[in-house]
C-alpha cells in the first residue's frame, strides 16, 4: 500500500481539532467568525486562517454568504463522523469478557438478551460453576411482557405500540405474578424508567427471578439487555444492591463503548 500524501499542508494537529471541536459548540445555525474562534482559542487570526482553509478544502468546515463571514461544519465532517457506529457495535464490544467477569463477581448466571421479532432473544450467557446451569438457551426466545430484559426493550415503545402489543399478543399467565393487563403493565414500565433497572418477579418461571439493566446505544436506544438471575427464596435487600452496583457498571461499560451518553 503506498503511503497517504495529504493533499494540503498540515498545520498542528492539535489546533485543527481544537478549531472544529469549538464551532461545533456554537449555538448559531451560522457558526462562528474568524474572530470569533481566535478569541475563543487564543490564537492569532493568520493561524485561525490557515487552519480554516485547510479544513475548508477537505470540506469539514464551510463559509457562510454574506457581509459577515462565519464557518459552520459540514458534510465532510458528518461522513467521518457518520462511519464510527460501524465500528462500534454490539458484536465487536468485548461483552463476552465483560460478562464472564460479572458472573465471576457475583457468582450468578448472567444473561445478555435482544429484542428480535417482538421477543427477548438470548444470545450469550455465563454460568458460574459452582452453581446448576440456568435453563435459559442462547437463542431462547423469551416473552417481553414477562421477562425483565424484556420489559427494559418496551421502553422503546410508545403506549399506543405498547397498547397495540397487548391487544395482538397471545398474553399467557406463566405465573401468579404474570403482569396481564395494559394498564399494569404501563404503570410497572413507569417504574423502571425511573429506575433503569427492570426485575422479574417470578413473572416466568416459579421461584426464579433475575433483575436487570438496558445497554444504550448513541442515540439513547436500549439495544440489549443484562440479566442477573437468583433464586426468590434467596433475596434480599443487601444482595439486589450488590447485583446493581456490578450490573450497572457492566451495563456502562458496553453502553459507552456504543457512545451512549457521547453527546
């Protein structure tokens, strides 16, 4: 491969990053002036200039018409902006790593979920061996209404999809605790807004429950889950907070790498 060969002069890198990280703070459609961004930087306007114009021609930034000139981003800066969730994704995230060491921690399966087709969907899990397997399959295809992976997915749902899901669901009682009704269940989703977290209560399957949280993606949208699964008759308000505290920072760890929270 033969060496890239930049087709303008270079100034210091760390200026030019300085320059469109600044214009990009501007609450105007119209950016800002020359002046404006010498000021801001603290570097002298023939500096602020050449920078501009190389920016200019590799179209990152663009010049505004008019009596007052001022420069605004553009498209050349959203093209290469565009290309990074293609390298973030959810399959190139290191959450195998991530899982097996909150399992280790914890000492409990975990479960990483997706919505696929209106169901929770396993796709990885842990299984500490010190402990019976849990039953869940990868590729296991679980209701959303009764799972609490499943609940943190239907947060991306309006209540009219939400509405609508019930009314054209096969809406089983797996369970006594089975949430059936529209009106519940909308008032159990407000609960778990508030708390980012979801849990299953032996909505499922009897006396296993697991507790959960959402993993984001950079435009705030929960693309996958983390469950923590527990037996009922072992719960306590000590051991939930414990499973919180290592399944959020798992949750972070893998939202962040999807750039959520980068805007």
């Amino acid at each position: 491969m033969e060496p890239y060969t930049p087709k303008y002069p270079l100034h210091t890198l760390s200026n030019a990053l300085e320059v469109l990280n600044v214009i990009s703070q501007s609450t105007s459609s119209d950016g800002m002036t020359l002046s404006a961004i010498s000021a801001k930087l603290n570097l002298n306007k023939s500096t602020i200039h050449r920078i501009l114009d190389t920016l200019l021609a590799y179209n990152f930034v663009e010049k505004t018409p008019g009596v007052i000139k001022t420069y605004r981003l553009s498209w050349g800066a959203y093209k290469i902006g565009n290309s990074v969730p293609k390298y973030h994704t959810l399959n190139s995230s290191s959450y195998a790593t991530i899982i097996e060491e909150l399992s280790n921690k914890l000492n409990r399966s975990c479960i990483l979920s997706i919505m696929n087709e209106y169901a929770s969907v396993t796709i990885y899990k842990v299984d500490p061996l010190s402990q019976l397997p849990s039953q869940a399959l990868i590729g296991s295809r679980n209701p959303l209404y009764a799972t609490a992976s499943g609940k943190l997915f239907m947060l991306n749902f309006t209540n009219e999809e939400i509405k609508n899901y019930f009314q054209h669901t096969d809406i089983k009682k797996y369970t006594s605790n089975t949430i059936l009704n529209y009106i519940d269940f909308l008032d159990e989703l407000s609960k778990i807004k508030a708390n980012n977290f979801a849990m299953d209560n032996n909505e499922y399957e009897e006396n296993a429950s697991c507790i959960a949280m959402p993993i984001r993606d950079y435009t705030n949208k929960i693309v996958a889950a983390i469950s923590v699964n527990y037996s009922t008759d072992e719960v306590n308000e000590a051991m939930i907070e414990e499973i919180k505290v290592h399944l959020r920072k798992a949750c972070d760890q893998i939202s962040n790498y999807l750039g959520y929270n980068i805007f």
